[in-house]
C-alpha cells in the first residue's frame, strides 16, 4: 500500500503542491465538522434538561452555521485543488509522451504500438486524471477525519472509543486483503481497455474495407474478442470486489449497532447519562461513515497502481540517440557512406554509397519495395542506420538534434495529411509564427490560393480529420504551400504526384517547381517528365543502387531505367 502511495505521488509530479492544499483543506473541513457535532451535543443536553440557558440556542444556531459555512468553503477548495491535480497530471504525463513520440523510431509505429499508445493517452490516463487524486485527498480525508472523531469519542468516553477503533481496524483488514486480491485482476482490466481502444481504432481505419467486401458482422472477430476479453475482466474485478463490499457493509452495521447497544447497556447500569447515550448513538452513524470514505478510497486503490504502472511503461519506448548539436550546416550536401538498415529482421538496405551536390537533383526509381522511401527516411533519421554513416553538409545526421536536422528538411509525401484545423493553421505547420499575409504569399505559390478563397470561410474554413473534406491535388498543394513557408535548404519529395488527377497535374508541377527553386531535391517517382531533367538518377533495386547517371547516360543502358521509360512511353501511347 504504501510503495502505491509513493507511485501516486511520484507520477503527480509538479502537481503534489495542489494535492498538499487539497489535504489541508480536508483537515480544516473536519475541524468544521466537529463545530457540528458539538452543535448537536448542546441540542441534545438542552432537550434532556442536562443543559440549560438563553445562550445554548444561540451557541447551537452559531455553531451549526460555523460548521456548514466552513464545510462548504474547505470543501470547495479541497475539491478545485484535487481536480487540478488531476487533470494536469494526466495533461503533463500526455505531453510527455507526445514528446518522447517525437524521438522514436518510425518502425516502433505499428498497429499494436498505436493501439497501445491510443488506449493509454485516452481511457489509462482518464483513470489516472478522475481517480488518482480523488483516492490520495478521500484516502486523506477519511483517515483525518476517522482519528478527529475517534479522538473526539476516546475523550468523552473511552469504552466507546475503544469499539470505533475495533470496527476501524477490521474495516480497513476487509480492504486491505481486497487490495491485495486485486493485484491479479486489476493488471488485467487496464490491458482490456487498451486492446479495446486498438480494436475500436482498427475497425474505424478499416471500414471502408469491412464495407466493400461485405463482412459488417462477419469481418470484425478482433473486435469481438476484444470487447469479450473487457467485459470477462471486468466483470472479474467485480466479482472478486463483491464479497469484500458486502462484507464492509456488514462490518459498518455491526459496530454501529454495537455502538448503539452499548449507549443503551452503558445508560441502564447507570454509567452514561441520557445525553451521552443520545451522543453515542447519533455518532454510531456518523463516525463508520468517515470510515467507509478511507476504504472506498483504498478499494480503488490498485486500480490506480495498474493505470499508473502501465502509463509509466510508455517511457519504455526505444528512443534514438539524441545527443547532437544545434547545427546549422553551410552547405547542404546529401552523403551515404556504405549504409546498411534492417526493418525488423529483413534487410532492406545493403552498403548504399551516393553523393548528392548541394542545390542539385535526385531522383530514386526502382519497383515497389527496393527501399527508395527508406532511403529519404533515413536522410531524414525516422530511423537509425545499421551500419555506415548519412552526413548533411558533411555532418553526420546523428550529430544534428532532431530539431536541427529537420529544420533543414522539408518533406512533402505521397498521402498527404492535413489536421482538422483551418487550412491556415495546416500550412502554418510549417513555419507556427509565420503571419497570414506569409500563409496567403505561400499559398499563392503553391497554386492553391484560388480554390481556398472560394472556400466558405476562405483560409480560416476548418477542414475535416485528414483533410477528407478536399481532392487529392487540394492536399498535395497544400501540403507544398505547408512546405514553401518552411523554407528549408532540402527538399523530399515522396512520389508527391502520384495520385493526383490530371486536370491538377500541371499546377502541382508548377508548385513543386517554385518550391524546388535553389534547393537539394531529392524525389521518388514514378513518371518520367519529373524525373528526365534531374542532374542524378539513382536506380534502385533489392536493397541496393544497381544504375546511377543523368537521364541521357541511363536511357541507353540496358536495364531497369531503360525498360522503366519504355513502359511508360508504351502506356502513354494508350487510347480507349
């Protein structure tokens, strides 16, 4: 219980100071709430004659205003405290992630890693934000105001004193071995939610697929077996909790009954008088419910450690060396040095050696697969070499930090995403600060400002998730208008005119051209007038450069250069 208590308080972070406030502010509500029994104590002596005088009533009216006025207030603050706690503690270990996200190999991004991620910033983490403080201020709150009233009972009389500490401890004996049978069960109802949100998350990205094959009902098993394993784990901890509720309860009603049999024993052999049999009686109610808020507390207690621990294991996620400098190169020279990489176990790479000149052309070629993106990801570092070196401007890219190294790249990719924000905003992704007339004069270089202004809102029209709201040239040109005010010496251009329709086409040749003007380029393509007047073609073939030159050198070749221009002059010979 207490290496939770210190997880509790480890994770709260910046956020302990509010949590300290919260608990002072529960004390000080407790003191108010014996201005409240005390108010009782004089009704009561004043209606079995023990007590008498003008004053009593007004004491009595004072007291009970003292103590509900007070109550209110400490409470209020208690709870605008805890409730900061809460959500900041959560709002910071969320920004923390995205931070370390940044860092993290592309190739830990896979279905699994995405699910996970999702279902702790989401549904472990909403766990963390309600309950985390909500059981460190009650846990708190309920033991200040147990000892308050035990205290307050032992002083009157300790027979009575003695039963309340009694009923405490098996109590807290009941909730305590609870706590220590969730251990199991806990684990396995966060592990639940998160292969739930995956599910979920899954089913929504695929459902143009489920639809198009006609499997609704009959194409979404995982998500099944995930809402399965949900409901059997927790219907589990509710299982395990029940007996253990139920016997809290019990527990509460016996020593409160107990309580009131022993006011009325104690008031017949004469040792306690009419008041205190009274004042006994009406605190067998009130004390066992301070108790039973420090175990509803501690009953939740593991489930708090579960979601904890499993937020915690997000800082176990492979992070690349970062420990380069803020460089900002002279030139912008692009060298592979005998560079090999694997994805996984499969080698996609195997000892590439090129030099791109700065402010020249690149184009990579090759079939589907050959490692031309992988390439362009590794100038970028969305990984780590295997072996051998990539050097910008004669740096190695591991020198830079991240934030160094992209401020020199701009990439613009084949699906394209765009956020559900304004189009402003998107483009403003490449430079936060730039001001509207910069976005505007972007916008118009990239060909894009004519559709945009015919928009309902112009630049300030919100875009649905994805940019699903417009046509795949819109996004592209965009997506190069984001780049324009970025600004960057490098340019990647990932097949960025792949699957753009005709009647766009020569506008986004336009862009590309004006954002490529005075820039190392570098270009996976598929169509031979974006590649023909690069200064170098690098062919590319099973992890490997197997042809290299300028489009006149390589066109008379024999190979896959040769055969690649054939087969797209044959397709454009096509008529229907």
């Amino acid at each position: 219980m207490l290496e939770t208590f210190q997880k509790i308080w480890k994770f709260a972070g910046d956020e302990r100071d509010n949590i300290n406030k919260s608990i002072v502010f529960c004390f000080i509500n407790a003191v108010f709430g014996m201005f409240e029994i005390a108010a009782v104590y004089l009704a009561v002596r004043a209606l079995t004659g023990e007590g008498s005088g003008e004053g009593i009533v007004w004491k009595t009216v004072l007291l009970i205003a003292a103590g509900i006025i007070g109550k209110a207030a400490t409470k209020t603050f208690s709870q605008l405290e805890q409730t900061h706690a809460g959500y900041f503690m959560a709002g910071n270990k969320r920004i923390a992630i995205g931070n370390q996200l940044k860092s993290v190999p592309m190739g830990y991004f896979n279905e699994n890693s995405l699910g996970e991620i999702t279902g702790v910033t989401t549904t472990v983490l909403e766990n963390v934000e309600t309950i985390a403080p909500m059981v460190l201020v009650g846990l708190f709150a309920g033991m200040i105001n147990t000892i308050v009233f035990n205290v307050m009972v032992l002083v009157y009389d300790w027979r009575a004193g003695l039963l309340v500490v009694a009923g405490t401890f098996v109590y807290l004996l009941i909730v305590s071995k609870m706590e220590k049978k969730s251990r199991v069960s806990a684990p396995k109802r966060q592990e639940s939610e998160a292969k739930l949100v995956a599910a979920v998350l899954e089913q929504v990205q695929g459902m143009s697929v489920i639809k198009s094959f006609n499997l609704v009902g009959r194409g979404d098993r995982r998500i099944q077996e995930a809402l399965e394993y949900n409901r059997s784990s927790n219907l589990e901890l509710e299982q395990l909790f029940t007996p253990y509720t139920i016997a809290e309860g019990l527990v509460i009603q016996l020593f409160s009954v107990l309580m009131m049999v022993e006011a009325v024993v104690f008031y017949l052999n004469g040792t306690l008088s009419m008041t205190g049999a009274l004042m006994f009686t009406i605190l067998s109610f009130v004390i066992f419910a301070q108790i039973q808020t420090a175990g509803s507390s501690l009953s939740v207690l593991r489930l708090v450690s579960s979601s904890i621990e499993q937020a915690n294991r997000m800082d176990e996620i492979p992070q690349m060396d970062e420990k380069g400098s803020d460089i900002t190169p002279e030139h912008h020279e692009i060298a592979f040095h005998d560079v090999h990489f694997s994805y996984e176990k499969k080698e996609i790479l195997k000892g590439i050696n090129l030099t791109i000149p700065d402010k020249t052309t690149a184009a990579f070629i090759g079939p589907s697969g050959s490692g031309k993106t992988t390439l362009c990801n590794l100038i970028a570092r969305f990984w780590d070499v295997d072996g051998g070196s990539i050097t910008v401007g004669g740096r190695d890219v591991r020198d830079y930090t991240l934030e160094a190294l992209m401020n020199q790249i701009s990439m613009v990719f084949q699906n394209v995403y765009l956020f559900a924000d304004t189009i402003e905003n998107n483009i403003k992704f490449g430079r936060p600060e730039a001001t509207h007339e910069d976005v505007v004069a972007a916008a118009k270089r990239a060909c894009c400002d004519e559709f945009i202004e015919a928009l309902p809102d112009g630049y300030q029209t919100v875009i649905g998730e994805g940019g699903a709201s417009l046509s795949g040239g819109e996004k592209q040109r965009i997506s190069i208008a984001r780049a324009m005010l970025k600004d960057a010496p490098i340019v990647i251009l990932d097949e960025a005119t792949a699957n753009v329709d005709p009647e766009n086409e020569e506008r986004l040749q336009r862009a590309i051209e004006e954002l490529t003007r005075d820039k190392t380029i570098i270009m996976i393509a598929h169509r031979l007038k974006t590649v023909r007047h690069a200064d170098q073609i690098f062919v590319v073939n099973n992890g490997g450069i197997v042809q290299r030159g300028t489009h006149e050198e390589l066109i008379g070749q024999p190979g896959i250069y040769a055969d690649f221009v054939s087969g797209r002059k044959e397709a454009g010979s096509w008529k229907l």
